[in-house]
C-alpha cells in the first residue's frame, strides 16, 4: 500500500517568463546571486514538508547549469545541511552521477552523511544524461557502452565501501589499494574510514529505459520511475518484478519501486491543467531534448519509436497518460487508489515540482495535498 510521500525539488530557480512561447531554455542565463537562491527555497521547502508529515525530499545533481533548472552539485552535502534545518524528513539523493564521482569519495561522504544525520540521507546513483557534465569531468556519455562499463566498475567498488570491512580490487578503471610499500609493508588491502553505520545501504537508481532494469533489479538497487506514462510505467513494474525473480528476489507487484508523477490540485480537473500548463510546458521545453517523454501511443509503443508520437508533449498528454494527476483531491484520490490496487508491493509515490511552478504555489500544492489527499492513505491502519 502507498504510505510514503515524497517530493522531487531538482534545484530549479524562480524562473520567469515561462511557458511554451516564454524564453527558450538555451537563452535563460543568471547570475551566480539568482543561482545560488535554490537553497534558501530548498530549505523553506523541506521545513514545510517536515511539518505536514511527507517522508523524503529529493534533489538532483547537476552541473554548470546557468539556465537556472538544476543547479545543486552535491546532493549529500545539501541533505546533510538540510537535515539539520528540520526534524524528520529524509534527503534521497536523485541521483548522485557516479561517473562523475571517484566511488570511494563518494562512499566516504554518504558514510559521513548517514552517520551524523541518523540515516535520514537516502542514497541514489545514476549513470548520467548531460554529455556537459559527465564529459567534462572526463568520464563518458556520448559512448553509452564505455559508460556503462565504468558505471558498473564504480557500482562494485561502491558497495565493497559499504559492506566489506578489507577489500582489494582489480579491474579495468581501478586498481585499489595502490600497490606501493606502506610503513614498512606491501599493502594489498584498504578499509574505508568510516562505513555507514545504517546497513544494509538503501540504493535507488532511476530507470530511464528497459537496458537498466537487469542490473538493478538483480542487485536490490531499488528503482525510482517518474513521470512515465501508465503503459510505460506498467510496463517498467512487470519487468523489474521479473528480472528480481531471476536473483531468487520474490517481490510483490510494485515492490522496490518509486512511482513519481506530475501534480495539480483545483477544483476542476479543467481548471488545473489550465494553472499548471505553462509550468508543464517549461519543464518539457528543457527535459524534452534530452528523450525524456516516457510515453506509449494505442498500441503500446513508446514515443520516439517508429509510428509513435515523437514531439513535445502537452499537459493533455500528460493527463491522458496519467503521469500528470490533476484536479480535486477526491479525483486525484481515487487515481492513487487505482494505481495502488494494480500494484500491492508499491509503498512510495512522488510528486515531481514542474520547473516553471514558482516556491509559494508549490508549497500550497504540497499542504493541500498533505491535508487533503495523504489522510486517505497514512490514516489506515
């Protein structure tokens, strides 16, 4: 059953002018004094979750974003500040780009962050979509197969971090520990100082196309699916569910997976697509490019594949597919219930924050939502 609420901030400022016919996303540039407003927002915005009852915030890592989307590059030095500014709310990290990380560091880091916030950083790795960024740190992107290889590599050393107290490793990228002479002996294994003391390490990777669900599925990497159309969506669940079996992991329809989707509460369902469209379109003006309309046409054919749809999506779509749930509580209720009834594993949902949606309309969406749709779900016993 849905029990746990969460919210995506991906670190967005207030933008202006926004919409399908406001400024195009590659002319948005600001200054580093707009840029750095994300964190009082992300602040305000996590104290206002914490106080209606929501489980996690979560963030995303980017880089080198003077169009003002995305613009936190550390997701566990953010939560780890975060937590000390509230009292409950988890900080799941939405993803932090191993690529562009060495593992061990950021092994250390989340070691850090769990141990000094009680566990309340929920860890989340990703492989990476903006070539800017990952290729800039000098890993690949363009090349999907080298960068999955280095993924891959970084994944096991990562989790050798967490769960083995001496280890050694010996592959393509890393060779760890160095071999070189160490107070008077040859040194041929290293403990990571300190190791999180929450284990085993909760592991969220996001899923993006069916190439991903093996892995992680097998793994116990837990997967978080957002703003995917029904179909899609169905579609991922049944996969994962399939691909854990084949690891011995029998789980329940829905088990391990945060299902994210759009949100707008009016007293209308015209009446909210009509309020959250110009924020719906500057999301897509942005994400749209970069192959992120996780939609199906009739026949079950993702967007972009030959006969399907292949443009920018409208809010309609969005509705039509139900990635976007919008209109009065008791309508958006009873899509939750649906949703619910057709995957009993499935415990986490996620509201995703349209870009273009400014922090005060946001923060009355989420305390509507808290007291008027949350209750039908946290309320039973």
């Amino acid at each position: 059953m849905i029990s746990k609420f969460s919210a995506l901030y991906v670190g967005q400022i207030e933008l202006d002018n926004v919409g399908l016919h406001g400024t195009p996303a590659d002319e948005r540039r600001y200054p580093n004094e707009r840029l750095v407003e994300a964190f009082q927002t992300a602040k305000d915005v996590a104290q206002h979750m914490d106080e209606l009852g929501y489980y996690a915030l979560w963030t995303a890592e980017h880089h080198f974003q003077h169009e003002g989307y995305e613009v936190f590059p550390n997701l566990i030095l953010l939560g780890t500040w975060l937590a000390t500014q509230t009292q409950r709310l988890k900080f799941g990290c939405a993803f932090n780009v191993l690529p562009m990380w060495h593992p061990i560091r950021l092994a250390e880091d989340y070691a850090q962050a769990d141990i000094m916030t009680g566990g309340r950083v929920i860890m989340g790795v990703g492989r990476g979509y903006h070539t800017r960024e990952v290729e800039t740190f000098g890993a690949p992107m363009l090349d999907n197969k080298a960068n999955q290889e280095l993924f891959e590599e970084q994944m096991e050393v990562l989790l050798k971090c967490f769960n083995e107290e001496s280890w050694s490793h010996r592959g393509k990228h890393y060779t760890i520990p160095a071999p070189v002479e160490y107070r008077g002996y040859q040194l041929d294994k290293i403990t990571v100082v300190p190791r999180p003391v929450h284990l085993p390490v909760e592991l969220w990777q996001p899923v993006a196309s069916g190439k991903t669900l093996p892995y992680i599925a097998q793994r116990g990497i837990k997967a978080m699916v957002t703003l995917n159309g029904e179909r899609i969506f169905d579609q991922v669940v049944r996969a994962y569910q399939a691909e854990a079996a084949k690891a011995g992991r029998a789980l329940a329809l829905g088990q391990d997976i945060c299902w994210g989707v759009g949100l707008y509460l009016a007293d209308s369902v015209e009446e909210a697509v009509q309020r959250v469209e110009p924020y719906h379109d500057e999301r897509y003006k942005w994400f749209a490019p970069f192959g992120f309309v996780r939609y199906a046409d009739e026949e079950g054919r993702s967007w972009g594949t030959p006969g399907a749809p292949a443009r920018i999506p409208t809010i309609r779509d969005g509705v039509a597919q139900r990635a976007w749930l919008c209109g009065p509580p008791r309508h958006v209720i009873e899509q939750i219930r649906d949703f619910e009834s057709r995957y009993p594993g499935l415990e986490h949902m996620m509201i995703h924050w349209a870009e273009g949606m400014p922090p005060k309309e946001f923060k009355e969406q989420l305390a509507w939502f808290a007291r008027d749709v949350m209750p039908a779900f946290t309320a039973r016993k």
